[in-house]
C-alpha cells in the first residue's frame, strides 16, 4: 500500500517536473526573442555548473535509499543586469526550480525502484517457502510421526506380549 501511494506521489510530482520544464523553456524562447539567441548563448556560459548536489544513503527496511540534500531555488546574479531583460531572468529562475524538483524526483523514483525490487526479491522467497520449502517439511514431518507412531505400536505389542509370557511363567 504504501508502494502505491509513493507511487503516486512520484507521478504527480513528474508531471509537475514536466509542467515546469515547458514553462522554463517557454520562458527561454521570451528571452531567446527579447536578447537574441547569440547573447542568451554567451550568458548562459557564465552560469557555473551545480555541483551542490549532495547525496547520502539512509536504511529503509534493510534498503539503501537515496537522499538528496534540497537545491536552492534562488537565483544567483552571474551577469550584469545593464541591457538585459527580465525574460532571461524568469528562465533562470524557472530552470532552478526544475533543476530542484527533478532532484527530489530521481530521490523518490530511486528509492521507489529498490524498495520495489526488494519486494519482489522476499516474495520469491516467500513463495519459494511456500511451495517448496514448508510442503518438504511437512511431508518429513509426517514421516517422522509416521515412524514415531509405528514404533509406538511395536513397542505396545512388544510389552503385551512380555506381560503374557509373564503371566505364564507365573502360573506355570
């Protein structure tokens, strides 16, 4: 159940990634329109990679799952504001806030997928006891019973035959 509802909190935030990826590239093309591609291109450069992505493992139910550490959605000035428009400031920011939300996206989807393939991996196993390993010890278990209640029955014949052997002995 849980899985489920996980699931479907990873989809609805897929189609919000995917709302805001068409809205940031929407807002590219206005400042592609009002600075031209050329300019847009030699800012763009300017822009320095992420490399605030932090990732560490936690333990669920004995699985390593994935944690990423939020992004920061704020924008950070990296070029002059002189002659240039707000068009390329709003596709920044919308970028951001794609670029935090795809973050938390591949959090929840990985821990999602190895959750999942740990479910399937016990119920393997627990079909592979159910159909295999519990049948061959209930029919040992049987057996053994089987045994036990046999010898049961020769022990039983065995005593009534000592007590009439010494029923006669005792008369004769």
């Amino acid at each position: 159940m849980e899985l489920v509802r996980q699931r479907e909190k990873a989809k609805g935030l897929a189609e919000e990634a995917s709302a805001l990826f068409v809205q940031a590239y929407r807002d590219l093309q206005r400042a592609n329109l009002a600075q031209g591609i050329d300019v847009v291109e030699e800012l763009a450069e300017a822009v320095p990679l992420e490399e605030g992505l932090t990732v560490r493992l936690r333990s669920v139910l004995g699985v390593e799952v994935p944690e990423v550490d939020p992004l920061e959605v704020k924008p950070r000035p990296v070029y002059s504001f002189w002659a240039n428009s707000g068009a390329l400031d709003r596709a920044g920011r919308s970028f951001r806030e794609a670029l935090a939300l795809t973050a938390k996206l591949a959090e929840m989807e990985s821990a999602l997928f190895r959750l999942a393939q740990q479910v399937r991996k016990t119920n393997r196993r627990v079909n592979s006891l159910d159909k295999v390993a519990l049948p061959a010890l209930e029919r040992a278990l049987r057996g053994i019973a089987e045994a036990l209640e046999e010898g049961e029955r020769e022990d039983f014949v065995r005593m009534k035959r000592v007590q009439a052997l010494s029923v006669r002995q005792g008369e004769g």
